[in-house]
C-alpha cells in the first residue's frame, strides 16, 4: 500500500550526518501535500518527529530537521547518537487513494 | 496530558470475531480525528481508516474496505476496530493515533499514538 518510497537502510558514525529521502508522486507530495516524519524506536509506537515538512514538535531536538523542495523531500540527523537507531517513516496525504500514505520506512543504523 | 490508551493484546483463532479499543484523555475527545493504522510483523505502517468521534464520520483505506469496521462511543471517548472474521494475516500490531486539530482546523498528520494492540490469529 506504500506510494511513498524510501531508502531501506542507511547508517552513519556517532557525531556524523545522515539523511533520508522520500520519494511520491503528482498525487501526494507533488500535488503539494505537505510532509511529516515518524521515528519508531525498536519496541515502541511511532513518535511524530517533524510535521509540516520543516516543523519539529516541542521536545524533539534540533538535530532533526525536515525539508522540501519541489517534489523532493528528506529527513536529516545531524549529530548521530547511538539512541537515534529506529526506523523513520514519512506520511502525506493522496488526492488519488483520498487518504494517508506512509512510506516505506528507513532503518537507521549508528555504526 | 494527552493520552491513547489501547487495549490488550488477543490471541483469536482464523474465523473468530474481535473487537479492539482505544481510550482517550486529557483533550475533547469529539473534536479530533482518530486513526487506526497496521504493522504486520516486520513490515512498514499502513493506513486503515479514519474515524471523527464528534459524529461518527468514518473513512476508510481502500485496502481495508470491507474488512474492518471502525466505530467510536463518545460517551467514553473510545474508539474501536473490529473483525467479524479473522484471518491469519490479520496477524499484526494495530496502532491508533490522533489527528492533529487545532482552532477548527485539521492537519494531516498523527501527533499522538497509543501504545499498539498485538493481534495474533493462528489455528
């Protein structure tokens, strides 16, 4: 059911910069619909890590930051720390299915 | 504090009927859409459907169409997913999450989510 795609795996070293695309279609991201993230941790629910493409919820540090241009749009995480290995998802909205799409997840792993 | 409170896991057998919940407090539960979504075991997050407990609207995904029925009682500010039939590949954990809505107007996206219900059909 995933329209949204991401990469499956990406990994970096404690302190590096490691970022993750999501890739839609002219239904969802390129008819303009906005772009949020989801971190889950091993174990748990997802947590809402960046909303409105560019939006970090109170708490979330700023390490985390979200961008879009044009139809293409990722996560960073600057300053990786061991606690950040989880799996990220994007969600947008789609005209087409007239409901919510999430990515296809990307495990993060800190080497 | 804003809290989803699901029930517990269940076990059910292929054919068997299940209804699960989902307990909100510490916001007005009838003005904010809530959502069930499934992970199968090992996989990615998937939309099911959506439901506004202020007047019952549903909406769902068309993959789970027919399958599941989504249902809320606001005089408990609780929402439900049920099956009338259980298959093995029900197997999953069922998560739901609240809607982000503010000032009367929704935003796309989940800011809340309960803890997940596990979900295991087997023979």
């Amino acid at each position: 059911q995933s329209v949204l795609t991401q990469p499956p795996s990406v990994s970096g070293a404690p302190g590096q910069r490691v970022t993750i695309s999501c890739t839609g279609s002219s239904s969802n991201i390129g008819a303009g619909y906005d772009v949020h993230w989801y971190q889950q941790l091993p174990g748990t629910a997802p947590k809402l890590l960046i909303y409105g493409n560019t939006n970090r919820p109170s708490g979330v540090p700023d390490r985390f930051s979200g961008s879009k241009s044009g139809t293409s749009v990722s996560l960073a995480i600057t300053g990786l720390q061991a606690g950040d290995e989880a799996d990220y998802y994007c969600q947008s909205y789609d005209s087409s299915l007239t409901g919510y799409v999430f990515g296809t997840g990307t495990k993060v792993t800190v080497l | 504090e804003v809290q989803l409170v699901q029930s517990g896991a269940e076990v059910k057998k292929p054919g068997e009927s299940l209804k699960i919940s989902c307990k909100g407090s510490g916001y007005s539960f009838t003005s904010q859409w809530i959502v069930w979504v499934r992970q199968m075991p090992g996989k990615g997050l998937e939309w099911m459907g959506i439901i506004y407990p202020g007047d019952s609207d549903t909406r769902y995904s068309p993959s789970f169409e027919g399958q599941v029925t989504i249902s809320v009682d606001k005089s408990i500010s609780t929402a439900y997913l049920q099956w009338s039939s259980l298959k093995a590949s029900d197997t999953g954990l069922y998560y739901c999450a609240r809607q982000y809505c503010s000032g009367g107007t929704c935003y796309l996206f989940f800011d809340y989510w309960g803890q997940g219900t596990l979900v295991t059909v087997s023979s």
